[in-house]
C-alpha cells in the first residue's frame, strides 16, 4: 500500500500520461503502454462531506429553470460552427493543438472579438509575460478594449482576480502552466492539471462565465497528461495542420452541447487565422487539373460538403516488401483498397510503394473516399489522369462492388458549384436529382469505375 503519515496524506504513483494511479512504481504504464510515466504524488485523504455541506437538493426536472439566452455567439461564424451556433454560459471548452499550430493566436482573437462585442474578456497567460502578448496582439491588429490581461500561475490568485472583475469571458493559456501551492506536485503533472481544471469548473458554472483552456499535446497528438480532463471538461476542441501548411482546421472531439462532426477551416495570414469562406476552393486552388494520381472527392465534414483532392503515387519497391504510407487517411482503409484494386480491379500492386496524401492538411474518415483513393492509385499504377472534369464518390466493399453514401445530394451539388461536369456514383445511389449543369455517372464495381473514371488507356505491366 501507499506510505501514509499523520497528516493523513499517502504517497501514490501516477501516470502522467493517462493518469493511471499504482502502489507502486511501474516502468510501464499497464493501461496506456506508456514507458517511465509514473512519478511519486502525494495525495491528501479528505474527510467525506457531510449531509449539510452538500449542494442543493434534488429537482424535479420539469421544474427545472433555463437560462434565457443559452448560447453567447462569438464574432467568428467558425468558430461558432464547431461549438455548435455560440459557446454555452459557464462551460469549460478545451482547445488542443500542436506546439506553434496557433492555439494561442486564435484564443487572442477570440478575446479580442469577444472584448469588442461587449463585456470583459480575461485573458490569464501562464507562459507569456504581458509585453510578449502585446507584441502578438499588435501584429494581429488587436487594440484591447476590454481585454484585461494576467501573467499569473497560482490559480488561487487567478481566481480572486476573476472574483473582482467578474469577467464575461475567461481565457487559461495554458492549463499546463497553472497550478495550486497546496499540492505538492509540479506543474503540469496529472494531480495539478486535474485539481486546477476542477477548480474552474466549480468556479465557472456558478458564475456562468464560459472558460476556454488551452492544452498541450503528446508526441501522439493527445491532450497531455490527461485524459482526465477529457471527462472534465464540456467541449474538447483540436487544431490541426501540416507543420508547412498555412490552412488549420479546427475539429470537434467532444461537445455536450452539439455534434461533434463539425468542422472550421481557417488559414494563418500575418493578421492571424483568417476565415476560410469557401473552403473546397481553397483546396482545389493548387491543383494541377492533368495531375496523373489525383482525384477529386466529395467529402462531408459534419453538415458542410468539402471538395478535397485525393494523391496517390506507384512506384516499384526497392526493397522486398512494399511499402504503404498514408497521410490524412486511415492507414487500414488503404491497405483495403489496394487489396480489392488487386484481387478486383486486376491491378499488380504487389511490388509496388503506395503513397496516399489528402492536400491541405486535411484528415478523411469516411469510406465515402474510398472511390477517390481507389482511383487515384489506379490512375498511377497505369499512369493515365483522371478525368478533370470528375468528382468521385463511394465506398469499396471487399468484393469490389460499389456502396451508396450518405447526403449524396449535397456532395453533387457542392461538385457542380465549382464547375465540375461529371460525378461518378455508385450504381445504387444515382437516382438522385442532380443539379442541371453536372451529370451523374454510376458504376456498380471498381473495375468498372476505373474503366469510365480514367481518360486514356491501360498499362499491360500493371495488368494481371
């Protein structure tokens, strides 16, 4: 068991990975695989509360009384799109993101149009002094009427100062940095991150004052040190983007308040992360409409159709087993559908690399795209482009047929308003109504697919 003294504290060991508690020191966490994550956390054993120091009693949920305005709109329509139409009075909104991805920058924006909107912002910085922030506030074109700054780390300290200005708004950059003397751990270990995150919440519902927190990740691309905050937390938000690409993309990952599969696609300009109002031609602006292994797809992110371009490259292997990469899509799914264009397509894919690559950063879950990468591979194995004026869409079953997708409608009509001719289909789905311009092209199998989706002829090498 743990040491305990006469306190009443004991001594455990915790992962700072996943926040796994052990008795003892482990040089691997069982529960995430992690090694050297546990470090030595004295915890304080409490007296449990008593009945007349608890909250208020039970209510009847009928009973129960709504605020009149449920949602404070933000001066940032994407931003607003991923929260789900406005942030919810006293909610605790989490924001995750690679090192200099623009976590900092979009909150500072944030601050400042919230600031000009009406009402006070707190912006409490644990890592920037307040002449760094300014600097970063001038360059964004942020004057800061409103905005009242904090470098402070001591939460308690943080907290009084946000009792006397009763703030509409509260910014913690980050929650990495802050943490409470009375905990004997360091900051930014699993107890400090937890108990802080704790105290906000029992701060901010009261108050009904929504706080944004950011948070660092791992080298895995999660929440560092915690999990835990996850479960804390109402909304958890990630910023993501390719390390040398100016387009972020601001995804969903938990919202109790809306859907989770809403997306804001923003691009980093001197003045900041500007609004992408027209996200599928931004994507497509780059394209090199007779690129040999590029398709086009329409995919969904959440409710909003985005056109997204879909790269592919075959090359024989130089070493005895072939190599697959995928980036932006699932590495699995890939390895799927080089097997049926194989088995069903009668392509010789055995010897070859496969690169898979969706531009602009852009990361593709749905087997709606299996068609695009599907075609995309198969117009480099036999290098013949697909057709430029075609937009593909459809999921890959293993027998090489074609299944129908979802909202097929809204991804036609996404196709025809940026001046695309043809979609190819699944057979199954192509009695839709499309729009006049744009005309439907069904297939029921892949081979059939990449017969009519490519524009020249075959390469007897990549033939079985």
């Amino acid at each position: 068991m743990g040491k305990t003294d006469k306190t009443g504290s004991r001594t455990i060991f915790v992962c700072q990975n996943c926040g796994k508690e052990s008795l003892k020191w482990l040089g691997r966490c069982p529960n995430c695989q992690e090694w050297n994550s546990f470090e030595e956390t004295v915890v304080s054993t409490a007296a449990p509360a008593s009945i007349s120091a608890m909250g208020n009693p039970p209510q009847e949920l009928s009973r129960v009384i709504t605020g009149t305005s449920d949602r404070l709109p933000l001066p940032l329509s994407e931003f607003n799109r991923v929260l789900g139409g406005g942030v919810v009075a006293g909610s605790l909104v989490l924001i995750g993101g690679d090192p200099g991805i623009g976590k900092s920058t979009i909150l500072l924006q944030v601050s400042a149009l919230a600031a000009k909107a009406g009402g006070k912002v707190a912006y409490v910085s644990g890592e920037e002094s307040l002449s760094q922030i300014r600097l970063r506030a001038e360059r964004l074109g942020v004057s800061g009427e409103r905005l009242y700054l904090l470098a402070e780390t001591d939460l308690g300290a943080i907290l009084s100062h946000l009792e006397q200005l009763a703030p509409s708004l509260v910014i913690i950059d980050s929650i990495q940095a802050v943490s409470l003397p009375e905990l004997d751990s360091a900051a930014g270990s699993v107890g400090q991150v937890k108990e802080c995150t704790l105290r906000l919440m029992h701060w901010a519902k009261p108050n009904a004052v929504p706080v944004f927190i950011a948070g660092h990740v791992t080298k895995d691309g999660a929440i560092a040190g915690p999990r835990v905050l996850e479960h804390i937390v109402d909304v958890v938000l990630y910023l993501e983007g390719e390390p040398f690409s100016a387009y972020r993309v601001l995804r969903g990952v938990k919202n109790r308040f809306g859907s989770t599969n809403e997306v804001g696609v923003f691009e980093m300009k001197e003045q900041g992360l500007v609004e992408v109002d027209n996200p599928s031609k931004a994507f497509l602006s780059q394209r090199w409409r007779e690129a040999v292994g590029s398709a086009v797809v329409p995919t969904l992110e959440g409710s909003r159709p985005l056109l997204v371009e879909i790269q592919a490259l075959t090359t024989p292997t130089s070493f005895g087993l072939p190599r697959r990469t995928a980036n932006g899509i699932d590495f699995n799914r890939l390895l799927l559908i080089t097997a049926v264009l194989t088995k069903r397509a009668g392509l010789k894919l055995g010897n070859q690399d496969i690169i898979a690559n969706v531009t602009g950063g852009l990361k593709i879950a749905e087997p709606a795209a299996d068609l695009g990468i599907a075609l995309a591979i198969a117009s480099s194995a036999r290098d013949v482009a697909v057709d430029p004026g075609l937009v593909v869409v459809g999921e890959v079953g293993l027998s090489g047929e074609l299944r129908a997708v979802s909202q097929l409608e809204r991804r036609v009509a996404e196709a025809a308003r940026l001046g695309f001719e043809r979609c190819l289909v699944p057979k199954t789905g192509a009695g839709i109504k499309a729009p006049k311009n744009i005309r439907l092209v069904p297939a029921s199998t892949l081979r059939e697919a990449v017969k009519v989706g490519l524009v020249g002829g075959k390469t007897k090498s990549n033939e079985s």
